[in-house]
C-alpha cells in the first residue's frame, strides 16, 4: 500500500463563546490545530482524522445552549481567491522533522 501525505482540508473555524473560562479553553484547543488570525477566528489545514479529534475535544469543552463553533470549509480553488489586506493570506504550514 502506497503512503502518501495526508490531504488536507483548510477550514475557517469562529466562535461566538460568552463565558471566559470555555472561551479560553477553546482557544487554546483551537491553537493546536491552526493559526489564530483574528479574535473569534481560526484558520485551519486538517485531515479528517484531524477533524475529527478538534470537533471531540470541542464537543467536551462546549455548552450547546451557549456556545457556538462554526466550521467553513474552503476548496483549494477558494482557498487561492482568498484577499488579505493587512496580513499574509493563508497558507499551510510545513513542519520538517529531521
């Protein structure tokens, strides 16, 4: 069986979260997983494997009468229409372990 990278999926992840505890709580989860770029808003590269962990741990910290977590996925085509004015447009991160 052929390995190969594992394709990811570039999500923009925001929260509307109003008890400072949660909040804090899902920011630092969400911190894990991509780059913050705004207040309320995250940008993401995730597998599905990825996905899925970040919406269990979120899962575990949300109260759903509450909180909100919205999850926006973009295809690549989007992804490249993307415009920035301010800071560098999205792009995914490599990390080389050597």
């Amino acid at each position: 069986m052929k390995r190969g990278r594992t394709k990811r999926a570039f999500y923009v992840i925001a929260y509307d979260i109003s008890n400072d505890r949660r909040r804090t709580k899902v920011h630092k989860t969400l911190c894990g997983f991509g780059e913050w770029t705004q207040y309320s808003l995250f940008e993401c590269y995730l597998s599905k494997k990825e996905l899925l962990v970040l919406r269990d741990k979120l899962d575990k910290l949300l109260n759903p009468e509450e909180d909100c977590v919205r999850f926006y996925p973009l295809c690549s085509t989007c992804v490249a229409k993307v415009e920035t004015v301010g800071s560098e447009k999205p792009a995914e991160k490599h990390v080389f372990i050597v």
